[in-house]
C-alpha cells in the first residue's frame, strides 16, 4: 500500500556525447524521459533535439513479414548488429522480403482466391434449383431476371400482387429466414416491379460470373479450392523452411531496429544548448547508484538526482509498489486514476474491503467455488487482469457462505459440519429469521460507518501528506468532519439502541455543533492557515448563502453514503431469497425436473449475482470511500523499454 519511491534524473555533457548517454539509460529499461524544457523557466534557447527515426518504418515493415510468416516477436541478443546503421538494417530487410516477402504474398493472394471460390459456393448452392445455364438467362433480350433472397413474410406478402401477373418470384431454396430464387420481368415493365420487389425488401444477389449450371459452377470451384489448399500448403512449408534457416538472424534486425527505435525516443526528449545537451528523465530511486555508475564515466557527462517530493509541480510519475495480495487490485486503482506522488495508494484499502464485502454479499460456497474455478481459468488461460483479483473475493464468498450455511442454496447441508466441529445444532446465521433479517440491516449501516470514518482518516493522512493543513483540519472528511460524523452516530446509537442518553449540551455543542462551524468555515480558516490576508472572495454574507445550501448536500451526503451500504445486507437477503424461489419452481416438477431446474436456477442466479455484486461493490468503493479521501490525478511511470516495444 505505497508508492515506489522516484528520482528526476538531469543529465547534461556534450553534444557529441548524447547518443552514449541515450544507449546507456536506454539499456537500463528504467529510464522515463520527461519533456527536457518544461523544467526551466528561461528554455528559450533551449533547441530541441528532434532526430529523424529511420527505423520505425523498418520495424513496421520487418513486423508486417513476421507476423506473415509465423515469427513471434522477442528480443535476442545481437551486440554484433549494434554498430549497423539504418541504411545497412534496411538492405537486410528488403533481402529478407525479396525472398520471404513474396513468399508470403503469393500464399495470401492464394488464400484470398481461395476465400473467393468458398463465397462463390455459398452463393451459387442457394440456386442449385435452376436446371438452365444461366448464361442463357443473361442473353435474354426482352426480359430481365433478377436473382436474390426475399424474407419470409414478404414472400406471404405477395399475395396482394396476386392481380399482377409480372409480380411472381420463383423460389430455389429457403433458409430460416428468407426464400433465395428470382423473379423475371418483361424490360418494359421492370422499373415498376422493382420498385415493387424493393418494398418487399428484396435483397439482388450478383451471380453474373456464373454462366453455367449452379451444380457444374459448384463442382468447377470446389476443384479450384482444393488446387488453391494445395498450392497454399506448398508455399507454407516453403516458408517454414526459410523462416527455420533464417529466424535467428530476423530476431536479431529486429531486436536491434527495437533498440535504436527505443534509443532515439530518448534522444527526442533531449534539448540542445549552445554545444551541450541536457536530458531530463524519472527513475525509480533504488536505480540511482546504477544510473550513476553507468553515466559518470562518459566523458563531459554531469548527472544530478533529485527527490520526486522536490519537483511535485513537474508531476513525477507512479509506480505503485504493494505486496502479493493487494497486486491483482491495483486494475480497479487505475481504472479511476493513479495517486499522485504525495497521495496515499488506495490498493490495499481496496484490496481487503472488497474481498470482505464481495464475500459478504455473495456468500454461497458452491458459488464461490464455481467463481473461483472461473477466475482461475480467466487469470491463466484468457491472462484478465480481473481474474486475478476475483481470486480473493470467490474464497471470501467461500468462507461467508460457510458461516451462511448455503451451498448450492442448500440452507441445511452444512449442519451436519457444524454439530461435529463446533458442537452446533444448526448453522450460526440464519439469513431468512426475522430477527436476522435486522441484525444483517443494522450490520450492514455499521459496515459503512467503520468504511467512512476509515475513509475520513486517510483523508486527514493524504492530505497532510498533500501539505493541505486546512482540508485535514476542517474539510468536510477531514478531522472536524470526522468529529461531527463520529459524534452523531455514537450519539445515536447510544440513544436509541443502549437507551444511553450522552447527548447532553455540552456534548451537542462540543462535538457536533462546533466541528460543523469549523466545516461551515472551511475556506476561509484555511486561508488563514495560509498567511492570506482576504478570506471572503465576494464578501461575507455571499459566502455565508453559498455554504448554507452546501452545508445543506454535505449533511445529506453524510447520511446517503451511510445508507448506501444498506445494499450490502440486501444482497445477502436477496441471493436466500432468490435460491427459495428456485427451490419452489424445483419442487413443482419430478425428480429429473427438480435437478434440472436446481441447475439452470444456479447458474442464472449465480452469474446475475456475481456481475451485480461486482459492480455494486465498486461502486461503494469508488462513490462512497473514494471520493472521500483520494484525488487520483497522478500519471502513470512507463520507462523506454526495449522489450516493451517488441
């Protein structure tokens, strides 16, 4: 739950000593160049660099006979290619694509002939029906045939046309959706009918090519398709063969042509002054020595190390650094916005707040079990980021359902497990007793209380953090807010559920009237804080009308983000009560229909549940948690990667 710690790296020597400082960050994979003139104010004579990259269109290229050919994409070694220049790197290519290139050009141009005889047969099989040549057809001077599918019920359709004897379609062959014939009309009348066949949203087929038979023409392109595999599969092993001869060496340009493409997009971040250069550039702070170590020696060359909490204006990067288990939830902090390098990294927060709700509002073994193998095979096979974090969240769902005792919706299968670990009679939480129903209601508000005040907190953290004293102190989610929140529902609960009446005078006034003026105040107390001198912008009593309709939305917001979490405890009355209607629907039918019906209720019921808690939980996180102590305005750390590139 923190943000790796970044350095700003200045580096600055001469000119003619650019491209080994270029060749050695971007060796390293670490370096992150940053726009060289926006760290200083007088950057006039600062000339960007703007070097010509030669090699992106030689790597489009070598990429477009890789991808043809069957080579996936990796960085080798190739130290004996480093020294080639652009001219020497694309003689090589275009040798590789005079042979290999038209290899691959012949059997795509094979392939699309081939894919043209397979429409020419799905087209010419819907008029198998037509014993004529057709070519007899087209050589009609005084009538015109027009071949197409017409949709079923405009065919049913046409019995209104019946007083029109030029309106006739002549069906070959029908699928589930339209019939595929023709229809024939004298060249004097074909305007007319048409437009009379285009309301019956007729579609023309063009079967012009066919000048036979439609089951000769069928046979002649069935023959030329299995000529057309032939030749393809001859031209592919004849690839095969190349590509085994020659990949080491491909690899090779290509990693090289990555190299120099990866090289000179650091170099185009540099600036030139008078004779000298100066690059600018993150990296991760534990790099430092290495850096160092790699740039001192070069000649003429001076490096610099800043810390990322000293150049907050430049926006340093993020690189989130959290343990195994928060990892997999770092996908739903960016999907809102990476934390700036003073915020606190919201992943572990979310981590174990959305595994315990996610487990508590789809707590059902069975369905937990069911999404874990699911999350499994989406994190391996498919490689879904989703997948990962589902992990966590389905044997939360396991080991809620457990204390549930629900099982496939089975309320009372757990029993026996219960009696002979714990001595139990029955399972601990009855979710469809009256008396639980409240209990899971009142739980559920008290779920969201702990979440916002823990939510307050961080807030009160990051912003100290953020050097915002004044939000910390008097925001509404900082400590004033935390107070005036705390102390009412302590009040509250202690009131109306312990019948403890605390909320005397000096409690009201002390820790919810006062921490509210403080809230009410926010602004100008900050300014204050700050050293300003004018602390009402438009005068005090505009300012007191503004806050009072605001103060007004932040009660309001205290008490709708508490009820939110009200949905938590009806998830779990809704997944019992959906398994009961499953289980009646069930019982209405015999043995071989009730475990049908168990079956297909389950999954219907588990994959609703499943999209439906996911999203709901996220949204408590982002609406009600989030939006109370994080900003996520922060960019992401993306270093010049050789291999990123490939």
């Amino acid at each position: 739950m923190a943000l790796a710690k970044m350095k700003l790296v200045n580096v600055i020597g001469m000119m003619r000593y650019l491209d080994d400082v270029v060749v050695a960050l971007g060796h390293t994979g670490v370096f992150q160049p940053d726009e060289t003139a926006a760290f200083f104010s007088d950057n006039e004579k600062l000339v960007p660099i703007n070097a010509p990259d030669d090699y992106s269109p030689l790597l489009d290229k070598l990429r477009e006979l890789m991808a043809g050919s069957g080579i996936e994409p990796k960085i080798v070694d190739a130290p004996e290619f480093d020294e080639l220049n652009a001219e020497q790197l694309k003689a090589m290519i275009d040798e590789e694509d005079s042979h290999l290139g038209d290899l691959i050009t012949a059997r795509d141009q094979l392939a699309a002939d081939r894919s043209a005889c397979d429409d020419n047969i799905e087209k010419a099989k819907h008029f198998i029906g037509l014993d004529v040549d057709l070519e007899k057809i087209f050589e009609c001077e005084y009538i015109i045939t027009r071949f197409g599918k017409l949709p079923k019920d405009s065919f049913i359709k046409m019995q209104a046309y019946n007083d029109n004897p030029y309106v006739e379609f002549f069906p070959c062959s029908k699928d589930d959706a339209y019939y595929w014939g023709a229809y024939v009309t004298p060249v004097s009348k074909a305007d007319d009918i048409d437009r009379v066949f285009s309301r019956l949203f007729f579609e023309p087929v063009n079967i012009s090519d066919i000048h036979e038979k439609p089951e000769v023409y069928i046979e002649r392109q069935v023959k030329l398709s299995n000529d057309l595999d032939k030749n393809i599969e001859q031209l592919n092993t004849e690839i095969d063969a190349y590509v085994k001869e020659h990949k080491t060496e491909i690899l090779k340009v290509f990693s090289t042509l990555c190299k120099h493409h990866a090289f000179i997009s650091i170099k185009n971040h540099a600036c030139k002054y008078r004779k000298s250069f100066i690059l600018v550039g993150w990296i991760p702070a534990e790099y430092e020595g290495r850096i160092e170590q790699l740039l001192t020696p070069i000649e003429s060359v001076e490096v610099t190390f800043t810390k990322a909490e000293d150049e907050m204006k430049h926006s340093p990067p993020v690189k989130l650094k959290n343990p195994f288990f928060f990892r997999p939830f770092e996908y739903y902090t960016e999907m809102y916005g990476l934390p700036n390098a003073r915020e606190i990294d919201p992943s572990g927060f979310i981590a174990i707040t959305y595994t315990l709700l996610f487990g508590i509002m789809f707590g059902d073994v069975g369905h937990g079990l069911m999404l874990l193998i699911a999350a499994i095979f989406m994190y391996k096979k498919m490689k879904m980021p989703l997948g990962a974090l589902l992990i966590p969240c389905s044997i939360s769902s396991m080991i809620f359902g457990a204390i549930y005792g629900s099982v496939f919706g089975f309320e009372e299968l757990l029993n026996p497990v219960y009696k002979a670990l714990f001595g139990l009679s029955d399972k601990p939480v009855k979710v469809m007793e009256g008396q639980t129903t409240m209990m899971l209601i009142f739980g559920a508000v008290g779920i969201g209380v702990v979440l916002l005040t823990i939510a307050m907190i961080l807030n009160i953290i990051s912003s100290v953090k953020r050097g915002d004293i004044g939000n910390a102190l008097f925001g509404v989610n900082g400590a004033a807010g935390l107070i005036f929140y705390t102390s009412l529902v302590a009040g509250l609960v202690c009131t109306l559920v312990l019948k403890v009446n605390i909320m005397n005078t000096a409690y009201v006034l002390g820790l919810i009237v006062l921490p509210l003026i403080l809230v009410f105040f926010r602004e100008p107390l900050s300014k204050l804080l700050k050293g300003e001198r004018k602390l009402f912008e438009e005068g005090f009593g505009s300012f007191v009308v503004d806050n009072l309709f605001e103060m007004f939305e932040v009660a309001l917001s205290y008490v709708t983000n508490t009820m939110s979490f009200l949905r938590v405890g009806a998830f779990i009355l809704v997944h019992a009560g959906m398994m009961t209607v499953v289980f009646v629907l069930a019982n209405m039918f015999g043995p071989i229909g009730y475990w049908i019906t168990v079956l297909v209720g389950n999954v219907l019921v588990m994959a609703l549940e499943a999209l439906l808690v996911g999203i709901q939980v996220l949204r408590l996180e982002y609406y009600e948690m989030f939006s109370r102590f994080y900003i996520g305005d922060g960019r992401k750390y993306e270093p010049v990667s050789v291999k990123d590139i490939a």
